[in-house]
C-alpha cells in the first residue's frame, strides 16, 4: 500500500486546545498503528527542544499508509486535530520511504 505524508501547521498559541483534543487524535494514531499502516508520527516543537513546555508545537507529521491519495486526505479532514481548529492547514503527499 502507498505511503503518504500528513503535515499538519498549528493555529498560534494551540497547546490548550492539541492537549483537548489529543486523547481523540492518539486514539486515531492506535488505530493506524494496530492495523499495521502507521509509520511514523509526531509533532514539531515550536522551539528546539525535545519538551517545548508553554512553547508547545508548531504542527505534526504522519506518514502511514493509505490506498489513495483520496483517501489520505479524507483521513487527515477527519482528525480531531482538524475537526477542532487546530490545524490552519493540512497538506497531503505521497511519500516514498528510502532509508533507512
């Protein structure tokens, strides 16, 4: 199955409203991740620093597997981190995994 990429960018000052909605959004990533379809994920940090504390992230990256680019993107509109504000926006590419 193809693999595509999900960039998410946060809207400014997100942390209180990705933390509300983060328990919904990580139950979707289980989900992916026990159908075997999950690659990778995770948020980038607004400064550099592994724990950005009030800082808090500037987005988030996925890549898993999805039969279609249709389908990646229909995915990623259903995201609680979506559905609820805190993306302003989402971009959807094929990815192709080289290494390692």
């Amino acid at each position: 199955m193809p693999l595509y990429a999900i960039i998410g960018t946060d809207k400014a000052d997100s942390l209180s409203d990705r933390l509300a909605a983060r328990p919904a959004h990580l139950l979707r990533m289980e989900q992916l991740k026990a159908e075997g379809r999950l690659v990778l994920a995770g948020p980038f940090p607004a400064i550099d620093s592994v724990d950005p504390g009030p800082a808090g992230f500037s987005g988030s990256l996925i890549v898993a597997e999805f039969a279609s680019l249709v389908e990646a993107e229909q995915w990623a509109n259903h995201d609680p981190y979506v559905t609820e504000g805190i993306f302003t926006d989402v971009k959807v590419k094929p990815f192709r995994h080289v290494l390692p």
